[in-house]
C-alpha cells in the first residue's frame, strides 16, 4: 500500500522552520507497513497545494497534509483541499463550538478570525482535536483518502495517533518489519567496507517470499542501519529482520550500543549499572555537555558522583588540584593535564573511574602545533593506571564538543566492559 506526506509552509520552503513532522510520519507510516512514495513540500500557494494534491492521490492510496489548518489568511489547506474535489466550504457549528469552548477554558475569548477553523470541505469527515483549535479532516481525492493535520507537532500527532491511525493501519498489509541499530565510533563509510561482503543473499530467497534491505541514516555523531524486511506476514518479516540485525551486530561488535529509540547515555548508564561502577567527570572544553548527556538519563545519581567543569587554569588547580606547573609546561590542553584533571576528580569523589576533557573547540585558540580540534582525554581508574589519548576532532566548534562528549563516555564504555 502506497502513501504519501505532503507539507504545506512558506516558513518550510524558506528553511525557516525545520520539518519534523514529515520524518515523524514516514516512521509511522513505515511500520504500519505503507511503502512511502514521496514527501513533498509546497509554500502557502493554493495553486501549487491543489497541484500537488491532485498529482499525489494520483499515485497513491493514503495522503497525510500537514499545515494550513490555522486561522490566518495563509493558512490554505481548507480551501485548496475543498478546489481539489471541486466542493464547497461548509462551517460546522459543532466544531465552531468546541474551537470557542477551548477559548473559554482558558479564559480567553475567541477571536472572529478562528471562526475559519470550522470551515471545511462538503463531504469531508471531520477530526477532532483535543489539544489544539485547529480540527483535522479527511477527504477523497481520487482514489486516494487525504488526511489533513495541523503542522504544530503536538496537536499533529496527537490527532494522526487518536484518529488517523486507526483508520489507516487496517488498509496496509502488515507484512513488513525494521530493526534499528543505532553505532558510534565508526564512520558511515567505514561501516559499508566492514559490510560489504555481507551475504544479504542469504536471506533473500525468492521461494521464501521475503525481501531485505538495509539503509543507513547519519545522525551525527552516530550512524543508523536501518533492516528492512517484508514477507509474507509480520512474524516472518520480524524473524528475518532480527535475523539480519544479529549478524549486523557481530559484525560491528561493540560499535553497536543500541537501538531506534536508545541513546548513548543510556547504553553508558546500562553498562554502568551491570558493574555497580561510579564515574565522576572533570570536562573543560565541553563546558558541562558530558554531564549534562548523562544526567539527562533518569536515575543518575546511582552512579555518577561528580560533574567539575574547570574552565580556567586556576579552576583546574582550585577545584582538581591540577598543578600550575604542569599547566606552564605543557599547556593546558595535553595528556599531562587531562591526566591529573581525572586524577583530582577521582580523588575528589572517591568513584570507580574519572573521565577528563579538555581541548581546543574553535574557531580560535588552535597553533600549529595544537590545531583547532586538539582534544586530549583521560580515564583514571582505582584499579588501574590512567589511561590517556589526543584526538584531532574535525568540525566547528559544536561538533567538536558533541563528538568530544561521546568519545568520553565511549571510553568509560569501554574501561568497564574491559573490566
């Protein structure tokens, strides 16, 4: 079963607003079992709405309209839908009614130009909205049911889940399944080499009746490989896939940390737990992002104890005791002063192990002999002697920052499985 997502926005257009509601709808659609044929994107132009509308209930059976249900004079999903079929607007009184009521709860009267949002096209079924005063509606184009929804986020997804979902999940044939395995540490690049001589082939015998793909998604800094799998029913389909993804994840090992909806964080937090292990974390030039990225996970006081951010020479010697001499010597980005920055914090919190960080994240700061991107690490240990690394991180300073992040808690990662 064929769909298609077709978003309305001049702010779209423009780049002035990021879509995620198209992205959000394709994996919705996806697992539903819907191949996916197109997402299109039109400004606030009636013409080019009912164009793009006609042209898509051509090619398809389901279209989910995101946008234009607002109640400003470019909001034109209404009018562009009610073209398309050629019918009249008809305002619902019903609807009029719960959009003032909503007003009203909030102690808020309605202003004339809502009055819009109960307009919709003749024929068409109307979706309520519980978190919003922009109802939905639904519409034959052709042979294909169009679905319209307001382009906030919120109220979107609340109405495809409440009332778009239900429809729609009865009309694909639930024969397909995707696995997501989420990596850090490897390039995308590197991955296809790791997996190109995967015998795929294995798994796509035609006698079967199965097909299998396998995609990848850059999410920086992570990498995302995506099994599809169809066959003849979603069990055998959900067996296939696993079945690829098993032999993905021996293949990438210990790259692999998760999956569609794990973050990096909580594989850290997972490994921590197993071992009973406590960490502590001394950052500079990451400013805090470490530890905001671990206690972003519920329940991390179990194991983290301690987050310095020692900006400054004299913060790494007050709060770390890292010695100015060290600092004068050989400067405050090295592996010398990484080292005792993890050695005071470890000391300081009395953990298992004690990550350190500190670089240069740009644009300026870098020499020839420390360039922009120099980031130096350090893992002390109760158990063992402190473990360092110098990194070259490409990127502005942001991604320097993130990928400085995650190269940290990889190196816990790895110090506890190792343990």
């Amino acid at each position: 079963m064929t769909a298609a997502i077709l978003s309305t926005g001049t702010e779209l257009t423009r780049g002035e607003l990021v879509n995620t509601n198209s992205q959000w709808l394709c994996e919705q659609l996806t697992s539903f079992g819907f191949s996916v044929v197109e997402c299109a994107t039109v400004a606030d132009d009636q013409a080019h709405i009912i164009e793009a509308l006609r042209r898509l209930a051509k090619q398809t059976r389901v279209i989910i309209c995101t946008g234009g249900l607002g109640p400003t004079t470019d909001d034109l999903a209404r009018e562009s839908a009610a073209a398309a079929v050629g019918v009249d607007l008809i305002r619902d009184e019903a609807a009029l009614e719960a959009i003032r009521a909503r007003f009203t709860s909030f102690g808020v009267a309605m202003a004339d130009s809502n009055i819009k949002q109960a307009f919709f096209p003749s024929g068409a079924e109307i979706l309520p909205n519980a978190v919003g005063t922009a109802p939905g509606f639904s519409l034959k184009i052709y042979k294909a049911t169009c679905y319209f929804l307001p382009g906030v986020p919120s109220e979107m997804k609340h109405i495809f889940e409440n009332e778009v979902a239900p429809k729609i999940q009865q009309l694909a044939e639930r024969n397909c399944y995707q696995v997501h395995l989420r990596t850090f540490g490897l390039s995308e690049s590197i991955i296809a080499d790791r997996l190109a001589d995967f015998a795929l082939d294995d798994y796509l015998d035609g006698a079967r009746g199965f097909y299998v793909n396998i995609g990848y998604r850059a999410h920086f800094p992570e990498i995302e490989l995506k099994v599809l799998a169809r066959a003849q029913d979603e069990t055998r389909a959900k067996e296939v896939a696993n079945s690829v993804a098993d032999k993905l994840r021996e293949r990438l090992g210990s790259y692999v940390f998760g999956g569609r909806k794990d973050t990096f964080a909580q594989y850290l937090a997972g490994v921590l737990r197993e071992k009973a292990v406590t960490l502590a974390i001394a950052e500079s030039c990451t400013g805090g992002l470490i530890g905001k990225l671990v206690t972003d996970v519920p329940g991390s006081s179990d194991y983290l104890l301690l987050d310095v951010v020692a900006y400054s020479n004299q913060a790494k010697n007050a709060m770390l005791g890292v010695d100015p001499g060290l600092v004068a010597r050989y400067g405050a980005v090295s592996v010398e002063v990484a080292s005792a920055m993890a050695d005071g914090a470890l000391r300081i919190a009395g953990s298992d192990l004690a990550v350190a960080v500190t670089g240069i994240a740009g644009p300026g700061g870098g020499s020839l002999e420390k360039p922009v991107g120099t980031v130096c690490f350090a893992l002390a240990s109760k158990k063992a002697a402190t473990k360092t690394r110098v990194s070259m991180l490409p990127g502005n300073r942001d991604r320097v920052r993130v990928l400085s992040a995650y190269i940290a808690m990889k190196m816990v990662v790895d110090a506890v499985q190792a343990s």
